[in-house]
C-alpha cells in the first residue's frame, strides 16, 4: 500500500472536494493529485528518482504538503527540515541526507545559503536567482506524470532527531509507519472524511505531519495555520467550521484565553488531540469547563514510532497525569540497568514492539548509522530512553527521561546537544543542563555553568554564545553560575540536585 494511491482513490471517488485550505489558497483532491504528480514530473526531468533524499526547508504552507506528495510518487525520500533551526544545524542536516534536492521559501533562503552543503537541484517558492527553479512554473510546465516505484521502496521521510551524543539522527520512516497511525485516528478519535483538521504547530514535526497523513487516508480537509496566534487560531475555527484541533499542550495554554473569553468561535470543534508534553491539569479542566462538547485525546510519541498510546475524554481528569494506554498492536515492557524486566508497577526503561521495523509504527532504523539502530532496535523491541511504570488498570506513566530530553513548547531538547554548544565558550570549564516547569512552555532549558579559574563570563553573553550554535527554542532560559557541579563517587553530575535546587529557590 502507497500513501500516493489514497490520494488517487478520494481524487477519483470525489475530486472536487477541499483537501487542502491554506491562507487564500484551497485545493480540492482532485487539484491536489494532479499538481503533485506534475511536480514529480519536473523532479524526475531533474534527476530525482528512486530511494533520492530531497529537502523540504519551508514553513507551514500547501507547498510543503505538494512537495512531501510529488516526492513519495517517485519513490524518493523526503527530508523535513526545521525553520527554526541555525544555519550549521540546517549544513549538518544537509550534509548527513545528502539531498539531490531542496525546496526552499523566501523565509528559508538566507540561512539555506548560508547553511552551504547546496544540493544539485533548488527549487523555490518564489524563485528569485538563477539557480533556483520555480516551485509553480514547474507544476504548470509539465503534464502529470505516472510513476511505478518498486514495492519495495517503502522508505518515505527521514525526519532528525537530537540524540544524547548531541549529534542528530535521522530516523527513516516507511509508508506504512504513516499510513498505519492514520487508520488507528479514525478508530480512536472518530474521525471520518467529514472532519475538517487545524494544523498549528510545525509540518517538519510529526505531530503535525499525522494531520496530513488523516487528510490522505481518511479524506479530511486539512486547514494549515502558516505561524500559531491565539486570534487567528480561534478565527480559523470559526471560519472553517473546524471540527479536529491538533496542537502540543503549550498551544492549548496559549489558547486558553481565547477560548474561555470566545467559546462560540470553537462551537463546531469535536475533538482537541494533544502531545509533546505534560498536559497540564489545570488546562485541561479550564477547556473542559469552556468547551464541555470537546473531547480531548492526548498520547504519548516519538520521532521514530509516532503514538504509542492514547487518553482519551473520559479519562483526562481521573488519570491526569497518565500518558494513557497502549494503542492496539502495541506491547510494553520496563526494563532495568541490568535488562531485566521490572516487578509489576515499577518503573523502568520503557522498551516497545510493535511488529517488524518499518512494517507498524517503529521506524525502519536510523540514516547511515548502523550502530545507532543496533543499539535502539534489539530483537523487535525498541528502546525508548523514557523512564517509565504501568499501574494495574494499564494506564501508563513517564517518570524520568532517561535521555535527558526537555520538552519546551512541544519541541524536543536534548540536554547534551545544548551542553555541548555551551561547552565551546572559552571560558566554560564544565555544565549541566536540565528542564525545569515552565508556566507557559511546560518546560524550560536550565543551565548550571562551572567557569574556568579565573574566567568571568554573564548570562547574556553566555546566551549570544548559543544563539550562534542552536536553534532559539534551545537556548538557556535560566543560567546559574556555580563554583562546582554536584557529583557522584564516579565523577558523573547529578543532575537531580540541580532540579532540586531550583524547585527550593522557587519555592521560596
């Protein structure tokens, strides 16, 4: 099964209704299939083909959900690229992929040219050098083509994600680790081809790609939000007559106000579906109370399975602070230093399986890392890095994070890729970070400096350092300067005294 051949099956059955609604554009399936296939048409006129990685560098807008499309139907791999990354993280990605192609968008332009590792072929949306091919004179250009990639070629999106080496990976995802999730969203969340979906957080993340995938599955009209706003949201609700809300639970916080102050702008929303971090409480019970028709779902994820479990409505308030329960085809186990299974309710490293790699939800492996993949995949189970205990209803938990991940504003941090960067200040002897609560982005970036003898450095500069070397959203949000870091007999920081510390002198 390929995603293209959903799309022609709602373009054929009814190609005249809304797939796609971005700002003043609206395609219908029909539109949709078409175009995407007159783009792969131009790839494959310039040198795209089977199993070729190519770029996609822009921001939320139809062309990214073109592009993805016109890719897949050649059997090629599409690589998402954040827009909020630097330009050495978008060179580093370039360079690992490899790309034969990318599409760029005049937001995107100045830091892919400054990123270097330029692949053969770019095409923008706005083309403005001589180098660059139009991303529209293209679709217009060239009739559609039709396109046999062998069965085989599965392979469809390699998506990055900052491992504990600081470096990131990229996890390569089949056809089927998509097209999978989207069945189990019908089931779970009742949706149908009626539903009309708001996209508001990044189309190079897979929350926000899964959104897509429903769209080429289930035929639901996609609505793409360019850039989040509170207002706009809120208008886009009312004006499309949304019916399916997918956000991280910062986007839920953020959107609060407006929800509780213009209930009636949300009155055709069914469903709110919300992952990337703790869902606070408090938030849930104030949508409930605003928005008693909603029902919300929010489940657990990974760059490199997608939704492991679900919470759903009747359960947002008695089980809180759960992730929710596996979702069917999924099995579980805790697993401790030793790779023993856990006692029954105890925590340990959450190992998932899922069927064969590539097959179900668990990703194919890692890009070009052999030993990563060895490491994460063992005997069919998947070795998450969570911490994590099951209680005796089946009701799952995230204890610890045994990466060290920070989870701010639905985007994952990797503490060692911000220790790292701050780690190549010449006055830095030694750091720790660690996430703390955050009212606003549910967690925040905290970082514990030791300073060279001698050495005299501040906060800010110490945050301009970063701002070269990382994306914005991982910078520092709090600094300390402390004459040692805690640590244990082995010499290794503990990094829970730090989160205690700061808990105290919040307390108080």
């Amino acid at each position: 099964m390929k995603l293209p051949a959903f799309l022609a099956a709602h373009a054929s059955a009814t190609p005249d209704r809304e797939a796609l609604v971005c700002e003043g554009l609206r395609m219908s399936f029909g539109e949709l299939d078409r175009s995407s296939s007159c783009l792969a048409a131009a790839l494959a006129r310039h040198g795209v083909g089977v199993g070729d990685r190519v770029a996609i560098y822009l921001p939320n807008c139809a062309e990214f959900v073109l592009a993805f499309l016109a890719i897949v139907k050649l059997g090629a791999i599409a690589v998402p690229v954040g827009t909020r990354l630097t330009a050495a993280e978008v060179g580093y990605v370039l360079a690992d992929s490899a790309p034969r192609a990318a599409f760029i968008h005049p937001d995107t332009r100045a830091t892919f040219v400054a990123a270097g590792n330029t692949p053969p072929v770019v095409i923008a949306v706005d083309a403005r050098t001589p180098h660059e091919l139009d991303l529209q004179a293209l679709v217009t250009s060239h009739a559609p083509g039709r396109f046999d990639p062998p069965v085989e070629a599965d392979d469809c999106m390699i998506l990055y994600t900052s491992g504990t080496t600081g470096k990131p990976k990229g996890a390569i995802l089949t056809q089927a680790n998509n097209f999978i999730p989207g069945y189990i969203n019908a089931v779970q969340w009742g949706l149908t081809a009626a539903d009309r979906q708001l996209i508001t957080t990044p189309l190079t993340h897979r929350t926000a790609f899964g959104r897509v995938i429903n769209m080429l599955c289930l035929g639901t009209t996609l609505v793409i939000l360019p850039k989040f706003d509170p207002r706009d949201t809120a208008r886009l609700c009312a004006a499309e007559r949304i019916t399916v809300l997918g956000m991280v639970p910062t986007v839920g916080r953020m959107l609060l106000p407006e929800i509780e102050a213009s209930a009636r702008s949300f009155a055709s929303l069914r469903v709110m579906v919300a992952t990337g971090e703790a869902f606070p409480r408090e938030v849930k019970q104030r949508i409930v109370r605003a928005l008693p028709h909603v029902g919300i779902h929010s489940y657990f994820a990974m760059t490199e399975c997608g939704a492991l479990t679900n919470l759903g409505p009747a359960d947002q308030l008695s089980h809180a602070n759960s992730i929710g329960r596996l979702i069917p085809g999924v099995e579980v186990r805790f697993v401790d230093a030793a790779g023993r299974d856990t006692a029954p309710g105890e925590a340990g490293e959450l190992w998932i399986r899922s069927g064969e790699s590539g097959r179900f939800l668990t990703l194919r492996g890692y890009w070009g890392r052999p030993a990563e993949t060895a490491a994460a995949l063992r005997d069919g189970w998947f070795a998450t890095g969570d911490m994590g205990r099951m209680d005796a209803d089946g009701f799952l938990y995230i204890v610890d994070r045994k990466k060290d991940m920070v989870l701010s504003g639905g985007y994952n941090i990797y503490s060692k890729e911000v220790e790292l960067a701050i780690l190549e200040h010449p006055s830095v002897l030694d750091v720790a970070v660690v996430g703390v609560p955050d009212a606003v982005y549910g967690e925040a970036v905290a970082a514990f400096v030791e300073l060279k003898p001698g050495a005299a450095l501040t906060e800010e500069q110490l945050v301009a350092h970063c701002r070269d070397r990382i994306a914005g959203y991982k910078k520092p949000r709090h600094v300390r300067f402390v004459g040692e870091l805690p640590r244990n007999g082995v010499g290794k920081i503990i990094k829970y005294k730090l989160r205690e510390e700061l808990a105290a002198s919040a307390a108080t």
